[in-house]
C-alpha cells in the first residue's frame, strides 16, 4: 500500500509539473523578457529551414549556432524541410492532435504563411516580444504585408530580397525585359530558356501574369478568381506556342533551380533568374557564375519580398525561439549576414533606427561587383499577388503545361 502511495503522489507531482510546464507555455506572451531569457538558457532550439544554398548553410553552421550557444548557452538544432514539408510536417501533427512538436521554428513566407494560418499552425502573435523588432519598419508594405497578408505578429520577418533576371553580358548584350522580347528571344536563341518547376519558376511566371494584366499592381489585392482565370488562360496560351523553343523543347522542365544554375554556368541556357537579386554575387565569387555576370529586373516589375521566421503551434521550447529570432534579427548577426564574404543578404532592418555605431558599419559595407542593389531594382518592384496564386499556379502548370 505504501508502495502504491508513494507511486501515486510521484504520478501526481509528474502531472502537476506538466500542467505547470503547459500553462507556462501558453503564458510567454504575458512574460517579461528576462523571463523568457531565463526560460531559454541551457535549451536545445530545433529550426526546421530550406538547406539548399551552401552559403546560408555557412552562416547557420558557422556563425549562428556557435554564438547563440557562446551568448545565450542554446544549442540550435537544424532539420531540412521548406513550404510542403512544413505544411505537411504540421497537418501530421495537428492530426496526431501533438502537443510536442519535432520543430519550434520554421523559415517560412508567402503560400507557406497562409497554408500554416489556415490549419492554426503558427503561434502568436509574438513579434512585439522581441527588442530587436523596435528596428524593423513593420509599416513598409514590402514587410509588414506577406503576399497580401498582413503578417499581424505571427511570423518575424528575417531578410527581404528582389527577384532578377540574370544573363550574361559576353554573350547576351541585350536580354529581354518583355515578354514580347522573351518570345523574340527564344525564337532568336533556342534551346537557352526553361522554367523551374519550383517556387523559383513560379515567381517567373506569376511576374509574367503580372505583365499581362496590363500593369505592374494588377495582382494587388485579394485573390480573383475570375482574374486568374483570364490571365492564365493567357499565360498558358504564351507558353505552350512558345514552349517548342525552349530547352529541349520545351518537353520536360527542370524540377529544381539549382539544375538552372548549373546549365547557365556551363551556357546550356542563357537566361536564368532568382530571389537575392538573381544570387549573383555568392555564384560569382563561387566561381560557378562567370564575372560578366548580371542582373535586371522586369520593365513591369519583379516580386520583392520578405522572408519570415515563425514559432510552431506546439514548439516545446517557444521562450528558446523567441530568444533565437530575436538574435537573428539583432544588427550584430544582421550585419554578419550582410557581408559580402558571407550572405550578402539585405537586412531587414530599418537602417535610420539603429544605433550610430551599427549604422556608420552598415554604411562601410563594401558594395557589390556584380549583382544589382535592392535600390537599383526598388523601381521595378512589384508585391507578392495573394498566394492562391501561387497554389493555382503551381497545380496548373503542371496540367495545363508539363502534362500537356
């Protein structure tokens, strides 16, 4: 009896601290960041993220994990998975009804966003947690407004970045910026034009339907049906008449950017194109790209966006993500991934808000050979359309394209 006694106090104080554990979990977004800090110290941070860029790898692996555990004793755990796995990954596990999930951050932005708020599988809102968010302008529509969304505290934005176009000045004097000119071009140049089947050549071809609404904000606004009905029609209409020019003849397309990159390096195609203004200045200074490498935005435009930082629905360790996002969006670590040596990557960061040492090191840095600036391309921008878009993009160029 005093065996079963003691048995059932133990079981008793274990449900205690787990309901303790729980009701502290659902009472971050009250606490004092001392106590979240607290809370965070001595954790383990698991960050599901995209690893397809070997210099971001770097920079996580190298500078990221290693001063969180130095400054604040957190060790971040990285896990591979972009858009559908992360969806997928949370649907499992809103079906399994899990109360612990295998990942407590998520890099996310767009179609990914939406999919996630959907199936309430994002936690906040929390941004206004965060003493490095005082640096961010959340009222620039570029960052504060997720393809069409208003981010609302529920996703920390991380970086912000412009798609290029990008060609080849020894061979390509003058790349099309139409696709009046894309069409003269292909036929000029066959062979030397494809579309990934992934979120790359899908932003190509959401700028394309921008083109063809007759302006570069005729995607703002809340998903049309009847819009993206009409001007798909047209897309697909382009493309298919078009499509007997392109790489192999338009009869296959490559699945990932990544092969785009390698048969521009190697001048199979000669025209390629990509988020971080095209990701020129990393592939050059790889030696993959050559060093008359450039890059161009649309005449009607090309997307600029942010991309976010979320906390999942049932991360078992949020004050651990929180302390984490909050050091990737600090000027010190915002500055590191500025570094031409290291990401390039544009800071999120309101450059006129910062402290004047971080601002005056801002302003040294040195500036790039060969992409474009975020400044040059700005005129040519044009918002992320709604990410039904993207979703119905995706689904019918496969039927009405691939599978054709």
């Amino acid at each position: 009896m005093q065996k079963f006694t003691s048995f059932l106090l133990l079981a008793i104080a274990v449900l205690l601290m787990s309901c303790t554990k729980q009701e502290e979990s659902k009472n971050w977004k009250t606490a004092s960041w001392d106590e979240i800090t607290q809370e965070a110290t001595g954790t383990s941070v698991n960050f599901m993220m995209w690893q397809g860029s070997p210099v971001i790898n770097d920079y996580i692996n190298n500078y990221v994990k290693p001063t969180l555990k130095k400054n604040y004793n957190i060790t971040l755990n990285i896990s591979s998975g972009q858009g559908p796995e992360i969806v997928q990954l949370m649907m499992g596990e809103k079906q399994a009804n899990s109360k612990e999930g295998q990942v407590d951050m998520v890099w996310i932005n767009g179609e990914t966003f939406f999919q996630l708020r959907k199936i309430e599988a994002l936690w906040g809102p929390f941004t206004e947690k965060l003493p490095n968010s005082k640096y961010i302008d959340f009222k620039d529509p570029f960052i504060g407004i997720d393809f069409q969304q208003a981010i609302n505290g529920m996703e920390c934005p991380w970086g912000i970045s412009q798609f290029a176009f990008v060609y080849d000045t020894a061979k390509t004097p003058a790349p099309p910026k139409t696709l009046a000119e894309l069409e003269i071009f292909v036929k000029t140049h066959p062979g030397t034009f494809t579309i990934s089947n992934d979120f790359s050549g899908m932003t190509v071809l959401k700028c394309f339907m921008a083109e063809l609404s007759g302006k570069p904000d005729g995607l703002d606004g809340e998903f049309n049906q009847q819009k993206y009905d009409t001007l798909s029609t047209k897309l697909w209409d382009y493309i298919n008449r078009n499509r007997k020019y392109f790489w192999k003849e338009g009869q296959t397309f490559p699945k990932e950017h990544s092969k785009m990159d390698q048969m521009f390096a190697s001048g199979e195609i000669l025209l390629s194109y990509g988020f971080s203004e095209g990701g020129i200045e990393d592939k050059v200074s790889q030696g993959l790209f050559p060093k008359s490498t450039k890059g161009y935005a649309w005449e009607n435009g090309t997307v600029l966006n942010s991309n976010y930082l979320g906390i999942t629905y049932n991360a078992k360790n949020k004050a651990g993500a929180m302390q984490v996002i909050n050091f990737l969006i600090s000027p010190e670590a915002q500055l590191k991934r500025a570094e031409p040596s290291g990401m390039n990557a544009n800071p999120v960061l309101d450059i006129a808000k910062l402290p004047e040492e971080y601002k005056t090191q801002f302003e040294k840095i040195t500036a790039r050979q060969f992409a474009p600036s975020l400044d040059e391309l700005s005129e040519n921008a044009i918002k992320e359309p709604a990410p039904e878009y993207m979703l119905n993009i995706y689904e019918d160029f496969r039927t009405y394209v691939i599978e054709k």
